[in-house]
C-alpha cells in the first residue's frame, strides 16, 4: 500500500503557479486577509464554546426544563 502512495505521488504534475485558468486569483489586498482572519476567529471561538457546553452545560436549577424531561413524575 505505501509503495502504491509512493507510486501515485511521483506521479503527480507540479501545481501551477499561474492564476490564469483559475476560479478565484487569492487575496488582492489587506482587507481579504482580515475577512479571512476574522471568519477563522469566529469559527475557533464557536467551536470552543460547542465543547464547552456539551461537556458542562451548567443547568442546575431546580425549576430547569430538563428535570422535568427527567423526572418520574409523568
């Protein structure tokens, strides 16, 4: 199986610099790597929060809606 990766990487061409026949030439100026700097803040911070609160969501009231989903009370 490596001999088979090996075999397809040196097979592959070299990427082409040229941004002639390409969908998007990359960013132009500051602001794009600011969008792009900003986008990745944004996911990092919500996808630090997502953990955060499933592993502890910290619902202790008494009163919280999950004690009566929980409870024997039906």
């Amino acid at each position: 199986m490596l001999v088979s990766a090996l075999w397809w990487l040196a097979q592959a061409e070299p990427f082409p610099t040229a941004v002639t026949g390409r969908h998007h030439e990359g960013p132009r100026n500051v602001f794009d790597y600011v969008l792009v700097v900003l986008a990745i803040a944004i996911v990092i911070v919500v996808t630090v929060l997502c953990v955060k609160y499933f592993a502890r969501p910290g619902e202790k009231n008494a009163d919280h809606i999950k004690r009566r989903i929980l409870g024997d009370d039906l």
